[in-house]
C-alpha cells in the first residue's frame, strides 16, 4: 500500500541479518546496539552484533521465548514448556547466573511464559498461555501476570483466551495485547486494556480481528504510538502497522512466517523482524520506542 512510505523509505529493502534456525522469536536490543535472538525449539540465544557477527550466547536456555531488557540492562527472558523448557521468567545476570523471577503463581506451574514488557515503574508485565499439549497445564487461566518490587506475582489479565505479545505505551495507562488461539472458531485479536484509577487493567476495545486467518504473535510500538505485530501467513505474513485508534496503516510482507519484532540500529530506525528461519531488517523512518535500554532517537 502507498501508505508504506510514511514507514519505510520507498528504496528500503527488507534483508535477511541471520539465517538458519528453526523459528526465531524474542528479538531483543541492547544499549550497546546488540541484537538478541531465540531460537525456542533449539533451546538457544543468539547475539548478532552491530558489525553483523552473530553467535551462541546461551545454550542451554531453557526454551527462551520472548525476550527483553530490564532498566538495569539484564536480560530477561520468557522460557516455555517442552523439552528443557523452563515454564519460567528468567533473568540472566551479569555474573553469568541466572534468577528465577516467576515460575508458579499460587503454588501452580505456570503454563509457559510467553513474551514480555514493563511499565514506566519498571515492573514487569508478561504473558502466560499455553500452546501445544496442555496435559500438564495446572492454571486455571491463560493469564496476564505482573511481577511487582517485591518479587510478588499478581495475576491482572484473565479474561483472554490465549495471550501472546504484550507492549505497554510510554504513559503506562494502555496496554496492547495479543490474544491468538489458533483453535478452530478461536480469537485472533489485538486487544487493547486500559489502566483505571484504582489500578486494575480493563478492556478498552478491539484494534483489529485477524481472523479467519493465523493471528498476531509479537509486537513493538514506535515513538509515534503506533504498533508493529507480526502476523498472518503464506500472503499474508508480515508486519501490520497500526495506529493507536486502531487504523491499518502499513503492511509490510515477510517470506516467512513472522514471529515478533523489535526496533535497533542507529536512532532506533531498524526495525528486526524474527520470521522462521531467519532474521530481518528493514530501515524505518519512524524511530522505535522501547521501554529500556532508552538510547537516543534524534527526536
């Protein structure tokens, strides 16, 4: 669509960075301009570096999922079920060891964390469904958890069926949820929630319906407010760009199947986009907002 060029620059190219992985997912970027990377089903985190070397920076991990950066600079990630998965949120210090920040909530396994964000208070929010064999499922719910100062896990989303990408804007008084149950007649939605004065997360209303068709997965705001979810299938794979009203603004195709996405480079003006295999690049010309580290964008 003509509308593209307001996000990418008419001679941008979507390239392939890295390739050869089972299905990329988690992209996550540091202060340092480092691009991080799962490969769930291999049970690994890769790091592809500014000057575009890439290596193992962890393995075994737990079947790291989604992934992201706390205030700190540590990574945090979102480690699922199956085997060697850790049904956890795991944060890697710098010491090379490893926190368990939540595993259980009310004594209960959770079912397997999925992906992640964080408040302007630095609290971590992330997402908990289950995809797969649910045999071993001990919730009750396909949840939305908190992890509050303390450690505390409060459950504050259970009204969704399955729960996948989470971003949170800048104010934090709106949360964008991907609710994707591939089940037949399943949700396929992007949710928005917002924050009331006494602190509970309610639903504000419906950003788009991906169905009949394979819902979102991971998602990334610019500074704009705008939301970037990978999404669909074979066609129609690729990153659908959103307004915060809700307007289809862009569609930006992936050969394959995407996963998630996050922004990098210089001024946050890289958009990476982890599709199956491989991870992509492309040059935005709207820079990225993420929560932390907060480089400098230019604005």
């Amino acid at each position: 669509m003509d509308s593209n060029t307001q996000f990418f620059a008419p001679d941008a190219e979507l390239v392939v960075v890295a390739e050869g992985y089972t299905f990329t997912e988690g992209p996550a970027v540091d202060a340092a301009g480092t691009l991080y990377f799962s490969d769930c089903p291999n049970n690994r985190i890769y790091a592809l570096s500014p000057e575009g070397q890439t290596s193992v920076w962890l393995e075994p991990s737990g079947r790291a999922n989604g992934m992201n950066f706390d205030p700190s600079g540590r990574l945090i990630a979102c480690c699922a079920q199956g085997e060697g998965g850790r049904r956890s949120v795991i944060r890697f210090e710098p010491d090379g060891t490893e926190t368990v920040l939540a595993s259980t909530y009310h004594g209960k396994r959770l079912n397997s964390p999925n992906d992640l964000c964080f408040d302007p208070e630095g609290r971590l929010y992330f997402t908990d469904p289950r995809y797969g064999d649910r045999g071993d499922c001990e919730q009750d719910a396909m949840a939305v958890y908190r992890i509050e100062h303390d450690g505390t896990l409060t459950r504050v989303i259970a009204d969704l069926e399955m729960p996948n990408g989470i971003v949170m804007t800048d104010d934090g008084r709106t949360m964008i949820l991907v609710d994707n149950n591939p089940d037949d007649w399943g949700a396929r939605k992007l949710m928005a929630y917002s924050l009331s004065d006494e602190g509970d997360w309610l639903p504000k209303g419906e950003i788009h319906d991906f169905a009949p068709g394979r819902g979102g997965d991971g998602m990334v705001l610019d500074c704009e407010g705008n939301v970037y979810v990978t999404a669909g299938s074979e066609e129609g794979a690729g990153v659908y760009v959103f307004s915060s009203h809700g307007e289809h603004l862009a569609f930006l195709a992936t050969p394959e199947t995407p996963g998630n996405c996050t922004f990098g480079g210089d001024g946050m003006r890289t958009l990476y986009v982890t599709a199956s295999s491989s991870v992509y690049a492309i040059e935005n010309t709207i820079p990225g907002a993420l929560a932390f580290p907060t480089p400098s964008t230019g604005r």
